[in-house]
C-alpha cells in the first residue's frame, strides 16, 4: 500500500511539473497527430488543449505538409533524436521562429515522438538587428573609405588655392553673402569667369553651415562624358552596362548629409536635367539598373561661367531647374575688376610655391607688385598662380622677374621665356634639367587652365601655339596624363 501511495505521489510530481514546464511538450504519432500537449503548448500556439489535440504537425507548421511528413518520421526513425530550428503558426497566424528538440520513444507497444519546443523570437531578432547593424557599419565604412579617397584627392586640388585670400570690397562683399546663406539650405548657384577661385567660395559655405561635419562632394559636369552622367550622379549596379563590373555609389549617395558641388553645371545634358530636378525637388533617385528608390538629403551648389539666362532663352537649360538652383546667386568678380587683392595672393601663392618646390622664400617688391597690378589677368586668379610658379621655378637669385604676356594672356613656352628675360638683362644660365623641368609645369598649366582639353580652339595645344600631336607626343614622352 505504501508503495502504491508513492508511485501515485511521484506520479502527480512529474505531471505537474510538465505541466508547470516553460517550453512546450507535445506527443504525436506516427500520422503526426498530436495525442497530448502541455500547458505551455496550448499557451505557445494559442489554442486549447481540446483544440490542438485534433490537429497535426503539418497544420501548425507552415514549411510541412501532410504527404511530407512520412520523410520526417523516416529520418527520426533511424537516428531517433533530432535537434532543428523551424517555424510554427500560431491560431490568430502569426508565424513565430522555434528550436525543437525531438525524440523518438516507445510507450506501452507503440512509438512515439515527444517534443521540446522552445520560442527563439527574441534570439533571431536580436540575430537580425545584429545582422543589420553589421551590415550597416559595412556600408559606412565602404561610405567612408570612398569619401577618404575622395577626400585625399581633393586635398591635392586644395594646395593649388588654400583659403580665400584678399581684402577687396568686392571680395569682403562676398564674405558678407557667405555669410547670409551659409547658415540656410538655400541653392546657390556661383557666377564667374574660369578661374575666379569659384570652389573657393562653395568650400567657405559649406565650412560655415550646419552640414560642414560631412563632406562637400564635388562634380566636375563638364568633364563627365555624355553617356557616364547618370552613373556618375546616382551610382549603378553590378551588370547595369558593358563595364559595371561591381556596385558603385553616385555622387549623390556620396554627399548625403552633406553639400554637391556641381561645377560648371552648364554642361549638364538636356536629357539629364529632369532627373536632376527629380532628386531636388522629392530627395529620391535610383541607380542606374536597379528599382529600388533610395532617399538622399544633400544641399546644391552649383558653379557656372555660362550666361545660364541666355541659356535658358536658347532652349539649353531648363527654366525650372535654373529658379530651383538660382536661389541665391553670388558673383566672383574677374581678378582685373579687384586688383586691391593681387599683393595679399602673390604673396600667398609665394609661401605656397616655396612649400610646393622646397624653395626658399623670395621678397615682393614693390616694382613686382606694380607689374602685377599693371596686367589684366585674362586667366584670373589661377594664371596668376601659375605665373608665380613658374617665376619662383626659374628664379635663380633673390630678384624676382615676371614674363607677363602682352595682350591675349598665352602661356609662353620655356624658350620664349628664358629669351625675354634674357633680353631684359637677365645673365642667369639655366641647366638642362630645369629647363625640362619647367617646359613640364608649362604644359600641365596649359592642360590646367584648358580643362585638359589638348585639340581644338581653346585647347592647350593652341594655347601654347604648338601642333596637336607635338604636345601629345611631349606628354607622353614626360609621363603627364590627366588624372582620372
């Protein structure tokens, strides 16, 4: 008798602690039936217990279906333990992540499966917020390698220019503007001549607004051949055209949060513009061979030396855009319209000169700067900048010696150079190397001020009034290419 009592008494022990049990325990047979289920089952899948009693394995699990389950009883039948993660459909259909530990039993003659359930919901959300955050760290890292390149290059640009230096009214009344936008994401669009130092001025917004902690991603549109526009702009993906043999992000992408430069943003393709005015005006574009819509936060400054009015008048430049860009026009005034600035720039591009050549640094005089002031600067702040380069390269003592060009400003040849100044009493002798040297600067200075545009009316070639094919022979011969 006391022996019956504790069988009974450990009996009622172990069903209730089943029934207390936080996963869910299930019994089925070999039809997949379940014959007896827990209460954390009922509560798992949120039926019953009279109600999940008349279903099956295939009903409540989405991946299994009645004529497959033979497969799954077979395979438990020959290894008769079975651990896997699955997916089960509770009764209001919600499909909830499970770990399932499954074994195989025999019970008074008959075989049986008894099942330990386990809901992982919270695991494989953790796994996947994991996931995207790791995938998202990948992106910004790819992000910001490419800007770090991007950035570096355009280190390199900045050491022909440095800050904006002068103390004319027209340059302070720019500094005043600068300051009236910047703060704002007002479309600017710089007007000026080639070589006005019109970058400059689209560095200094963008340094004094509120997107000045990313970066400012510069385009330069007249260089972009016709067909690479949108590619270039929005990115593309891997087998979008001959060529895309990976991803690759637009410049668009590249700026988000930050400020697009689009310089000389006449060029722009007609056929290009809409798109253009898309992005502006919703802030979503896609890249070129996906569907996918993707949303872009950038401010626009665009840089012109076209006449855009007379553009639009001609049917070359949408109306729409040009109002969209032209919120705030600024004007960089030629060089020869604020001569009060050529001393404070001659002298910053001397110390940036020295720097540049490991020089040592040469005086101004006061005849230097008369000379200076006394021509008109056809090529602006940038010819001047070659032209003190080319000075402090040929220089040989302490007394500085400028062959300005008369008339149309060409950039003289190395001989045409040594000649003049020789004629003007200069008794220095050059060696061979400087003066390759030399020929060298003045032909990337060509390429510089021209765009790198070698035939044509305009080009280098014409610029430094020598045949075509004798200037791409002397550039292939000194290595000078133009950077990608």
């Amino acid at each position: 008798m006391n022996g019956n009592h504790c069988d009974e008494r450990n009996l009622r022990f172990a069903y209730f602690t089943i029934e207390q049990a936080s996963e869910a325990i299930l019994w089925h047979g070999e039809d997949g039936r379940f014959e007896w289920a827990n209460e954390a089952a009922c509560r798992h899948f949120g039926y019953s217990r009279e109600e999940l009693l008349t279903l099956a394995v295939y009903d409540i699990n989405p991946d299994y279906q009645e004529e497959n389950w033979r497969k799954s009883w077979d395979k438990l039948s020959k290894v008769n333990t079975l651990d896997f993660e699955t997916r089960h459909r509770r009764k209001d259909g919600r499909i909830i992540p499970v770990d399932v530990s499954t074994n195989l039993i025999d019970f008074e003659g008959e075989k049986y499966t008894c099942s330990f359930v386990r809901d992982i919901s919270e695991r494989k959300q953790a796994e996947e917020e994991k996931a995207q955050a790791f995938e998202e760290i990948q992106r910004l890292r790819k992000q910001l390698e490419l800007e770090n390149e991007y950035l570096n290059e355009e280190v390199l640009k900045l050491q022909t220019y440095g800050d904006i230096v002068g103390n004319s009214p027209a340059l302070q009344n720019i500094m005043k503007q600068i300051e009236m936008v910047a703060p704002t994401d007002a479309g600017v669009i710089i007007f000026g001549e080639s070589g006005t130092g019109k970058e400059l001025v689209a560095r200094e917004i963008h340094r004094h607004s509120a997107r000045s902690h990313r970066p400012m991603i510069k385009v330069n549109c007249a260089s972009i051949p016709r067909e690479l526009y949108e590619s270039e702009f929005f990115g593309h993906v891997k087998g979008a055209f001959t060529g895309a043999v990976k991803d690759r992000i637009g410049r668009f992408e590249l700026a988000n949060g930050g400020t697009l430069f689009l310089d000389e943003v006449g060029e722009i393709p007609l056929e290009l513009q809409s798109k253009l005015l898309r992005v502006l005006q919703e802030g979503t574009y896609e890249r070129v061979g996906s569907e996918k819509t993707q949303m872009v936060d950038v401010r626009i400054i665009a840089a012109t030396n076209r006449d855009l009015k007379r553009e639009v008048e001609d049917g070359r430049f949408r109306e729409d855009l040009y109002y969209r860009l032209n919120i705030f026009p600024v004007e960089v005034l030629p060089l020869r319209k604020r001569k009060d600035d050529i001393p404070a720039l001659a002298l910053h591009f001397m110390e940036l000169a020295a720097k540049k050549f490991k020089y040592p640094l040469r005086q101004l005089s006061r005849a230097n700067i008369l000379q200076l002031e006394n021509y008109d600067w056809p090529g602006n702040v940038r010819e001047l900048q070659n032209v003190i380069e080319r000075t402090v390269i040929s220089s040989r003592s302490n007394t500085l010696r400028f062959n300005l060009p008369t008339g149309k400003s060409l950039i003289s040849s190395p001989a045409a150079a040594v000649k003049a100044e020789s004629l003007e009493g200069r008794r220095e002798v050059m060696t061979e190397e400087e003066i390759k040297r030399l020929e060298r600067e003045n032909i990337l200075a060509a390429l510089e001020q021209t765009q790198w545009k070698i035939f044509g009316a305009r080009g280098a070639a014409e610029l430094l009034d020598m045949r075509p094919t004798t200037l791409a022979s002397r550039m292939k011969k000194m290595g000078v290419k133009k950077p990608e």
